[in-house]
C-alpha cells in the first residue's frame, strides 16, 4: 500500500459538491449586465471548501445527448459551461493561490472524447476537447512556475456502487483507487520528470 | 483562375456580421430563466442571412488576453462562446437545413491553437479546441449522411490591407485567396475521398 | 474537368516499377560490407525513369500479416524497408535535384495505419508512422526551401479492377481519380497556404 | 522511498549491451539470402542476458545527422535498424516468452522526436516514429492477452555524469532516477487502469 494514496479520492470528494457551487456564477456571466463574474465571492467559497489548496483535481462534466439536430442549444451550453469554464474558474482561483509560493498541482479529468470527437457526442467533445486544450496551454505557461497541470484521459467505464463489470470480464471497468493511484503517482513525480498528459483504460478497453 | 473561387470568401463576408447576431442569444442562455435559448428566432435569422444554405463557413473567434492569472472570466466565457458555441449554433441550423436534401457543406475555421495550447493563449485554446471537438464529431456523425463537415488549421498570420509582409519575406504570411482555393477545394471534393481536416501554413512558417 | 488531373495517377504509375528498382539496394545496406549504398545506381536509376522530376509520389508500401509473435522478422524489417526507407531513398534523390532550382514537391502515401497502430498490423505501423515522421521532418526542413512536402492518410479501401465496392453502398471505396484530384489539388497550392498533410476517407467511412 | 525503484534502471543497464547483440542479426535480414534471421540465435541471447522476463524495456536509439540532402542512406538504414526493428525483435522474443502466463510488460523509450518530426532530423523521427507504432499497435494487440505495453515520450535532456544542467537552471535536464520512478509506477498499475502513453519533461522544458 503507498501511504496517501486515499489523498487524490479525497480531493475529489471535496471537490464535486465544492463545484457544484462554481457553476453558479456561470449563469450570472452570461448576464453581461455590467457587474460581470464575482470572482470575489467565488474566491471566497474555494477558499472555504480547500483552504489554501496545494492540488486541486478538476472531474466535473456534463453532456447533452441525442442527435446533433435535435440538441437543446441551452444543454450544450451547459454542457461547455460545466466540462470546461468551470475547469477554468476554479483552476484560475487556485493558481491564484499557488503562485506565490511557485508551488502545487492541478490536474484535470479527461475521457477518450477529450481526444476523438465521437458521433452524437458534439457537446460532450467541445466541453472536453476545450479542457484538454486549457490544460495544455496551462502546462507551457505554469510548469515553469512552478505549477505541475495534468490532465488524464480515463477511457472506459469507471466501476461504482451502481455499476459493475460481468463477473466473466474482471477489471474491464477502472477501478477508482487505481484511477486514484496514477493521479497520486503524477502528483509525486520530481519537477526534472513532469507529465502534463496521460491515458488510463482497461487492459481489455477497444481503442 | 478557377470559377467559383470567390464563393467561400463572399459565404465569410456574409456569415461575420450574421454571427454577430447570433452571440447575442448565448448571453440569454446563462440566465437560465427557464425560458432558454430562443433558436425559432436564431433560425429565421440564419435563413433570413444564409436562405438554405449548401455550404456555410464559420470563421468566428474570440480571446481574451494575458496571463492566465490575470484573465477576466467574463472575457474567457465571451471567446469560447464566440469561438465554439456560435459554431455549434450556425452549423446546427445549418444541417437543420441541409438533411431533407442529404447534402450540404459546413466548414470550420481553425488554427494552430485548435492542435495546440499556448501559454498565455488558454482562452483561445479553449474555444478553437472545442471548435475542431465539435467538427470532428460532427465529421463523424454527419458524413454518412451526405454532409461533408471539414476543419481547416490556419497557422500564420493572414495578409490584409491592414497588414502585409516585409518585402523580403514574400510569402509569409496567408494570402486570403490562397486559403479559398482550399477551402473551395475540399468543397469540390467527391464524396469518396472527402477530407474532415487540413493544416494552411505559409511555406517559410515555424511549426 | 480539371486540366492535368491525370498527371498524379501517371507519376504514380511510373513511380512503382521504379521503387521495385530501389529496393534492391535496401538488402546490400545491410551487408555493411564496406560497399555501402551504392546511392549514385540508384541516383542513376532515379533520373532514368523521373529525369529531372519536379514532382514525386511515393506510394509503395509492404507489410506482414498475422499475430504478433508470428511474425516473421525478415518480412518486417522488408516491410519497412519498402514503406518507409524507400521513400527516404527516393525522396533524397528528388529532393537533389529540386534544391538547385528551389522548388518541386513530393508527395508521401500514407494509410489510416500512419497515425493508428493497429491490432496485428505492427509492421505496417512501424512502416507507415516511419514514412510520416519522414514527412513531418523533410516538411519543416525543405518548405522554407521552396520544396512542397505532403503526405496523405488514405483512409479506406481504394476502388479498383478487381476490387469494387457493392452497389448499395455507394461511393464506400476511395475513387482512385477523387484522390488524384485531392493531390493535384495541393500541388497546386500557392506558397502562401501549403498543406503538410490531409486526410482522405469515403463518406461512410467509420473512423 | 520505493521499494524495487532501481529495478528498471537496472534492466535498462541490462538491455543496452544486450541490443549490441541484437543488432547484429539486422545485418544478416539485409542478406535475403533465404537463410533468413536467425531468430533461434536471438531468442538464445535474450534468454541468456534476460532469463525468462517478466519486465523488458527497450532504450536503444541511433541517428544520422545532418541535412537530409547529405545524409547517408546506410546511417539512415542503421538509424532505423536500432531505433525501431531492434524494438520489434527484442518485444518479439520477450513477448513469446510472456504469454504463456499471461503476464508482462514491455516498456518502450521514445523522445521528443516520436510525435514531432524536427528539421535536420528525419532518420531519428523515422525511428522514433515507427517505435511509437510497434507499440501502440502492440498495446491493442497484447493488452487484452495480459501483456501491458507503454510508450514513454522523454523530452529534454537527461542528466548523467557528462552532462548536467547549470546551477541558475536546476532540474533542467530529466533526472533518470525521476524517469525510472515513472516507469515503476507504470509497472504497477493494476490492470484496470493502464498507461500505454505517457510524456515526461523537465518543469521548464519549452514544448
């Protein structure tokens, strides 16, 4: 067992109701009514929810599903709104509070659709490609100081309380400490040998 | 000369004011108010711009600059929405029109920050990400029914009245009409050999 | 019709019998007996069939066919040398004879297998991913030099005498002509906008 | 500490005189002169040097160096021999020995040049490359049989007794022990969550 390994699981903990939050003020930016994003109040709740936070871990996504005609505009909207702006908000705000001591990490969850634009899945690939594309150009202007990006492309169904792979196809869904555990190991490697990518899918995952 | 040549150029002149009025309806969409995306007055203003349009180029884009720090969200929030969901919204209109006929064209204005996330360029990687996510997907689902949906990377500066190359570097910067030749290519193309993406660079570019 | 259509599919008509040619000296590489390449043969044969060619497509490619483990390993280090160090040879040699007069183009082939390594293809991958970083680099070495790299991802079963695709899926195999016009079409790019690289695949293509 | 953590450093220190060996039967390939490679010779050294392995890690890499006008095709040939057809015979006789229990890795060295083809440098991307395609293809291939494959894309100088970084730039150049840690923690993925791709770099590295 590699002790902390239970950290990164945590963080996500935290992480998913914590997000919940940010959305909000999303629905305020398309306002445009002059008073813009409150960053204040929405530095504020990171601030409670984590603290000063040395890694922060981005899982938060949202899809509209369906033929590309019959798309409800608003969906996808929303969809943009929760896969990737919401990536940038609280990775704004936590860089924000690295920067000054040139130390922490954020890492962002991807999935294959982060990476191939899959028929009937517009809105989830525009959320997930623009996180990937975030991550990158976080990675080139923050590794320098001192701020390791990561971002994981999970490929594959993720086993849960609610859903588990056939007792004849073991470990053909990833197992969430094992997702936990490489997010762990990115988070230990030295500054000489940094990651800003990396895929993660079932020895039995079609690709 | 080749006939027809001037045919995208005219479809971009025509479609940047359009989109000017379809970035407005993405602001109501934030509010969430219930009363959604109002795409009955989007479409008659695509058909009102466009008529049923065979083939439709979206070039739109928008950024916010400086460092990632340091970035409005309202302004980020403003280029994605510009970037990639004006472009989910004109080409989900426009292949709302062109299925009855099995045919059509939508093309994607790219660029090199639709393969690649600079630093201090995440706002623009967001949106040129998502935009080729969008297309890819939409490549995929779209092709087989007789709409050809093509991604163009533009990587370099393009030459305009406003800006022009030093004399002695001919050539390096992206003569309008070099880029429309392609782009009337691909339009051009058979449907059994179509192509979803190509990169346009200047012959001397860095890449 | 486009006038010179036809001109692609004849150089790569000439260019095939030539390339058996050219792989004869690929097996006396590997003697390192002090010999060498005998690169001026070659050079020789080169201008024999091109002269002095403004224009080069290289399409030969070789591959060994079963499980992994199977393989033999002469008929992979063939399979490479057929598909991707001929292409080198005959690209040195083509690329000798356009720097002098600071233009020409060449042409490169590749597969679906150039950016997808495949289940029980390893050799056609090696051989094919090989050939695109030989594009790739000659592409950013040469283009400011005036000579025009390209290479081409045929993605697709491509139509023929002996193979035609059944008549209720129309267009489901790459037209050899839709292909030529695509390389024409990029031969005929101005400087200002050249393409490195573009995919071809039929409609219904699954990709 | 890690436990094991000098096991690939190790291997690695195993392998490097252990490919001198293997190199030598690419000569004989060239030979085509139906004696064919002796792979039973092979298959003895790997044995020799490796036992029956249960981990292989493949680093051997050569170039030729120079314009691509004035390259030698022998170099070139013998570039592409130790970079990438080294790779295949190695993880062919390692693989023939993995699979009767169902279990193994091989890991692959890759660099920068796998996924960019950089001026000057063809027959180093055409190793690099064809590497990167044995082992993805290898990784759909073999993943689902037991066998877990990865590619490392290393980027940046590494560190070594010749060769370190200056004092004003620390951990500038890639640590090996940081390298060997990731390909430990590559190792021990559980099988529901493997890596077949993985990029390290120094923080500051320019990409």
């Amino acid at each position: 067992m590699i002790a902390g390994f239970e950290f990164p699981i945590l963080l996500a903990e935290i992480a998913r109701p914590h997000l919940g939050v940010l959305e909000q003020p999303f629905a305020g930016i398309g306002k445009n009514d002059g008073a813009g994003f409150d960053h204040v109040t929405a530095g504020r709740e990171v601030e409670r929810e984590l603290g000063s936070p040395d890694v922060v871990i981005y899982n938060a996504s949202a899809r509209a599903r369906g033929a590309f005609v019959d798309l409800a505009p608003a969906e996808v909207a929303q969809a943009i709104a929760v896969s990737a702006f919401g990536g940038f908000l609280v990775a704004q705000q936590a860089v924000q509070r690295m920067l000054p001591n040139k130390h922490g990490a954020i890492l962002f969850t991807g999935a294959s659709a982060s990476v191939k634009g899959y028929p009937q899945s517009s809105s989830f690939a525009m959320g997930k490609f623009a996180l990937r594309g975030l991550a990158q150009s976080m990675a080139r202007e923050l590794s320098p100081q001192g701020i390791h990006i990561a971002h994981f492309v999970i490929d594959g169904g993720i086993r849960s309380a609610a859903r588990v792979e056939p007792a004849d196809k073991p470990d053909s869904m990833l197992d969430p400490d094992a997702i936990a555990l490489s997010y762990w190991n990115v988070l230990q490697q030295p500054r000489s040998a940094w990651t800003w990518e990396l895929e993660l899918r079932p020895w039995v995952e079609k690709f």
